[in-house]
C-alpha cells in the first residue's frame, strides 16, 4: 500500500527534509477501519463530524492526528489523538479539553 505524504511544516521534517506524516484514508487498513466514519463528539455530547483520515508520524510509526471530514461548508479540522478517547458504550471518540 502507498502511503500519501504530507508536509507538517518546518519542524515537521526530518533533518534530511523528508516528509514527517502519513496519511491513511479510514479503511486503507485494518486500524483505520475501525475508525471509519466513527462520529467525533465534545465531552458535552456537541458533534464535531466524523472521522475521515488519520495521520501517522513516518519516524516513530505511532498515530498522531486524526482528521474530520468536512460537513455543511466548513473546512476539514484535524485533532490530535492523545486528545480523544473511545466511548466504546456509544461507539464514538470523544474530544477531551481541559477548562
């Protein structure tokens, strides 16, 4: 399977200038596919959208970002993962922020 690179900005490459992440469309893999479309929620319950893509860092191979798909005009918004846990209860992850 090909992987899409992309650039994360300058202090994402390494120090040779290769690309820091990879992008796995949910369902490329079996990791993803259990992400597919999983709804991505605020820990007040508010939806955010769904999943669409995660990113996976090139040098540690560890998942970093998750990506929404983009619903009723806005623009795609990516979260980071150690910012989400999984309500397995309600099948759903959950964007949690400190206030």
């Amino acid at each position: 399977m090909k992987l899409k690179t992309i650039d994360g900005g300058a202090a994402a490459t390494n120090r040779i200038g290769g690309k820091r992440f990879s992008c796995l469309l949910a369902g490329q893999s079996s990791a993803t596919e259990l992400l597919r479309s999983c709804p991505v929620v605020t820990a007040s319950g508010q939806r955010l959208g769904r999943v669409r893509s995660v990113l996976v860092d090139m040098h540690s191979r560890q998942l970093r970002y998750v990506m929404l798909a983009p619903h009723q005009g806005k623009s795609a918004v990516a979260i980071p993962w150690h910012a989400l846990y999984f309500d397995s209860a309600l099948v759903r992850l959950v964007y949690y922020t400190y206030s």
